[in-house]
C-alpha cells in the first residue's frame, strides 16, 4: 500500500513500473529535465561549497565552525567573521544558512545531557532521527515529529517545524526552556519566567538571535501507535477530513493532482503487539504518477483514468510500532516545497483551489499535496501563534521549474490568510509579516537588542525582517 513515504518519493524513469498491485505493466516515458547544473565544488577563492539538501541553495563561506561545547561556541561566535549562520541538515529550501561569512555547525553538540522530571534536557545539534531512540530508552519520546528527521533539533525548533495533530502543538510548543549563545558570547538562559520574552522570541527564530545550544522539552510516554494508509476518492477524503482529525491522534492527508484520488494516513495509540509493515510499493506509487505524467500528462482526462485503473486496487496498510518509528519517513528523491499555514476554516477551501489551479494549469504536477493540523502554541514567530492552523504544502521534483509555487500558488494561500513555514519558499518581506504575526514588532525589537551590529543575519534574513 502507498504509506506516507510512497505520497513523497519519486523514483526512476524509463522503467516498466507496476503499482498497487493493478496487476499492470507500464512503460514509463522518459520525460524528465536533465539534472540542474551542480555548481562548482570550490570558488575561484579556493571556498568549499555548501549546498542545502534539494540544491537550490548554496554558498561559499569563508570559514566553518563545529564546537565541541558551549564555552568554544560562546567564545568563536564573538570572533567569528559575519553572517554567522548556523546550519544543521540543510532541510531549508529558504536561503537561511547561505553564508560568505561563518557557517556553524552543531553536529558535535548533540544527545540529551539531563533530565528534570519527564522533561529531556538536549543538545540543539541532535539530530531527530537520533533523538527517538535516546529517549526511548528511557521509556520516553515526543509528543509528535515532522515527515522526516534528518534535520538537528536546533533547526527544527528554529523554523517552527511539525508534524500533525488537532491536539498536538510543533515541536517548539513543547519548549520549556532554553540556552541561547548570543553574537557576543554571552550565554542567556531563557524560559516563561526567567527572560521570558527572549524566550518566546527565541522558540521560533531562524538562528537571527544567536545559536541555541540546548533546550528542555516536555516528553510523552513511549507509546505503540496503530498506523493506517489507505486511497480514497479525493471528493470523499475532502468530505470526511474535519472528522477524522477530530477523531485521530494523528491524521494527514494528501491530494494526488490528476488522479482524483487521496492517500488517508492515521496513527492511533494502541496496546496491541508491535504489527510489521508489509512490503512498501512506495517507490513503485511515485514512479507511476511520475510516468503517468511524462506519458500522458498532455490529456488530464486520459491520465485520471490510467491513474484510477493502477491504483484501484491498492490495498490498505495497517502496522503498529513505537512512534518515533512511524511518524517520520525517508525522503531518497530531492524536491522544492511551498507550505503556508491557514485558519482552520480556510485550508480545505484554499486546497480545493489549489488543485483546481495545477490541475488547470500545471499538467507537469506530480508530486502529491500535504495537508496537516497543527494546535496552537504562543511562540511570537510562530505560524500558530495564537490558534491551531491547517497546513497545506505543494512539492516540485527537484529537476522541475518550482516558480509556478510563486506565480500560482502562493496569491492563493496569501488570500486565504496563510502564514508561511519559515524553511519553506514564499516570498514575503518586512510589512507583509509584520501584517500577519501580531508580535512581529516586539520579535524585531528583542533582535536588535541581542544583535544589535545584525551579526547573525545574511542577506536572506535582512530583507525578510525588512532591514534593507
């Protein structure tokens, strides 16, 4: 059965491809862009190059740092050479690590160095995939996790990354307290009493303040949850999904443009024994799309029905192991993403006309459409900073041209009053924030008294807070 990871890896093309069991051999055309030209390894300055995860992004920097511990990280930031940008996995498609200045690295800092009571005190530079088996260990884990877990934990927390649930906050809501290494040196510790608007300026802040180098975080019983996947005609996806958040722990669904279809995926708490997963056909689902869109992707009405007729019979999947195992997914096919966040009582609307656009507009579409829950938390950058939100996020392969997210799809979004994911592409600036996060202001104000020579900001970053 097509699982959360099969709604979002693309395979390889000119292959006969069975999916599904349709029980069906298609010959995929070979449609593809050729692969974006890489740029140069070194720079005529002899720098090595960055370049973020899906290779949109990249830079040059003049100096890399990875301390080992706090005091090397206080005492390199206050001689490092600006922007000072700190990096984990590069899971951004926004430009905020790109740097010609110092780029720092957290890897060396990492796993979890105390506990008080069940919350976990950990390193900014563990990575999430690491994270689920420490805390397990001690019989714990986190409330939620996003769709992968490459990414350092410091990241994560700084672009307001999530995963899904109507009761369930992103992972900076569970964010007890902090310690963030400003430009300077100095070393604040930072929680709802103590520095409390360092605090609720630092949760969700894009590495602008500083590096944070640890934080506390509320915990949950290591549970076993029951994950179920199943398609589903998109008209009756649509019709049942206010229910079915409403009734799961965890519910996402994604819209499959030019099929007509819906892939469900819920996680429930369960005592039942640990159920391996069956054999995944994920690849095999995206390289059908991903054939059926270089074959027949000049006829929609032809595609629809080759889509219906090789999915149809897709049989439900349904396993049960500990969450941290479950809720997030490998990600082998690289792809630029636009995600923005919408009143609850906007997002299916906003998606019903995002798919009637790629469906009119964009026949070079694939990629399936991810739609998530998320509650509210009272981080001040936070996209659910004062009620929950429904996110919506649409994918381009990387070989694809992304700017249609700009042209088409974002004017959509910003009308139905969305906030955007800050490591995903959007283009708003300065006032347009300011417009939309209450506490835009007093964000800016806490920068500037941390930062005040903008040390920590590169180019990206001085022109989203509108400071050139």
């Amino acid at each position: 059965m097509i699982s959360r990871r099969g709604a979002l890896i693309a395979g390889g093309t000119g292959a006969a491809v069975v999916a599904g069991g349709a029980g069906a051999a298609y010959m995929v055309a070979t449609g593809d862009k050729p692969e974006p030209p890489a740029p140069a390894s070194v720079n005529a300055q002899g720098k090595v190059l960055w370049r973020n995860w899906s290779g949109l992004q990249h830079a040059y920097p003049a100096a890399r740092l990875a301390p080992k511990d706090e005091g090397e990280l206080a005492t390199a930031l206050k001689v490092a050479q600006a922007p000072i940008r700190p990096v984990g996995s590069g899971h951004s498609f926004t430009a905020l690590a790109p740097t010609d200045g110092t780029l720092v690295s957290l890897d060396s800092m990492s796993g979890i160095v105390g506990w008080e009571g069940d919350e976990a005190i950990v390193r900014a530079g563990t990575r999430l995939g690491a994270l689920g088996p420490l805390l397990a260990e001690k019989g714990r884990a986190l409330a939620n996790l996003p769709d992968i877990n490459k990414q350092s934990l410091g990241g994560a927390l700084g672009t307001a990354t999530h995963g899904t649930g109507i009761k369930i906050p992103a992972m900076h809501g569970d964010v007890t307290g902090l310690r963030l290494v400003t430009p300077s040196g100095k070393v604040i510790d930072a929680d709802a009493s103590n520095n409390p608007e360092i605090f609720q300026a630092a949760r969700v802040s894009m590495g602008a303040l500083g590096v944070i180098s640890q934080v506390r975080m509320r915990t949950s019983a290591n549970r076993r949850l029951r994950r179920r996947v199943w398609l589903e005609p998109f008209e009756e996806a649509m019709a049942k999904a206010d229910g079915r958040w409403a009734q799961h722990r965890n519910f996402e669904f994604y819209a499959v443009p030019f099929t007509g279809l819906a892939v469900n995926i819920t996680h429930d708490e369960t005592d039942d024994p640990a159920e391996a997963r069956g054999p995944d056909q994920d690849v095999e689902f995206l390289q059908a799309l991903r054939g059926l869109r270089n074959l027949l992707g000049f006829a929609t009405p032809l595609r629809k029905a080759a889509a219906k007729a090789l999915l149809s019979s897709a049989k439900p999947e349904s396993s049960v192991d500990e969450g941290w195992k479950l809720l997030s997914t490998e990600r082998p096919v690289r792809f630029n993403e636009m995600e923005f966040h919408l009143p609850v009582e906007n997002q299916l609307k906003a998606l019903e006309e995002v798919m009637r656009t790629i469906e009119t507009e964009r026949p070079d579409v694939f990629f399936p459409i991810e739609v998530r829950r998320i509650a509210a938390d009272d981080a001040w950058l936070s996209p659910f900073y004062g009620a929950p939100r429904g996110s919506v996020a649409v994918h381009a392969y990387y070989r694809d041209d992304f700017t249609f997210l700009y042209e088409l799809i974002e004017p959509i979004f910003r009308r139905y009053e969305g906030r955007p994911h800050w490591g995903k592409l959007h283009t708003l600036r300065g006032r347009q924030l300011e417009a939309i996060y209450p506490r835009w202001k007093d964000f800016l104000e806490v920068r500037q008294d941390l930062d005040p020579e903008a040390r920590m900001l590169n180019p990206y970053l001085k022109g989203l807070f509108g400071l050139m």
